[in-house]
C-alpha cells in the first residue's frame, strides 16, 4: 500500500517486489473489497485513516491550499463525484476537474493517489471526515 500511495503504478510495485502485476492488482483488489472502497485514491486516504500505513510525515512549510482547493481535495479521498463536488463549492463538475489536475500540477503529482499522499502531508487532509467505504460505516446493531 505505501508503493501505491508513493505514486507507484502496479507494474512498479510488482518490478520492485519481484511479483507479477496481476498478483498486485489482486492484492489492491482485495484490500478494496474489505474496505468496501473503490479506488486506489480512496483506498490510500482510507488506510491513512485507519493507520495502515502510518500517516505520512508532515511536510513543513506546507503548500498552501485555499478553501475551495481543500473541499475538491477531498473529493478523491471520499471518492465523490465532481458534481456533487462542484455544488458544495459552486462550480461546475468541469471546473472541479479542471482545478483538482491544476493542483496535481501545481503539487508535482503524478496522479490522484499520489495527491491525495501530498495532501496529508501538507495537512491539508486529515482524519476529520473519517474514511470512506465500509470503514467509513459505524457497525449495525443486531
């Protein structure tokens, strides 16, 4: 999981790991399956969440993020949809996009899970909005 959070692709991971690359998408597969997540992005913000892994060292001076940027990084962490990003935030669903691959840029990240990675040790995600998935449910009562 730390490969991945560090922007490694699973044909990366598996080259390192001397597995094959099907053997790592299982094993991505499978940890989304038991956490109920669907993404590798929001698997990465969930298992910092539930601290497997550890949480990412915090990065000083962190990058600053505007309110508007804060609300869309979350948007990958939680896997919610650009529109209903962009109507907590008064954008369109294209504008949210346009902004999240902005940052991307801006932060030098190579895709969302490697963001997301950033965004934590920036500060600027954290465990206030929990995890998503199934994690993210509090247990049934029987």
């Amino acid at each position: 999981m730390e490969k991945v959070a560090l922007e490694m692709s699973s044909a990366q991971v598996s080259a390192e790991l001397a597995l094959s690359k099907a053997t790592v998408d299982v094993q991505i597969s499978d940890r989304n399956a038991k956490t109920g997540v669907t993404t590798r992005t929001t698997l990465v913000h969930t298992t910092y969440v539930t601290g497997q892994p550890p949480r990412p060292e915090l990065i000083t001076p962190a990058l600053v993020a505007d309110e508007v940027e804060r609300e869309i990084l979350w948007r990958p962490a939680l896997s919610a949809e650009l529109a209903k990003t962009g109507r907590r935030c008064h954008y369109s669903a294209n504008a949210v996009g346009k902004r999240l691959r902005a940052l991307r840029k801006q932060w030098n990240a190579s895709n969302n899970p490697h963001l997301v990675t950033l965004a934590w040790q920036y500060g600027v995600l954290d465990d206030s909005r929990g995890p998503a998935g199934f994690a993210a449910r509090s247990p049934t009562r029987r």
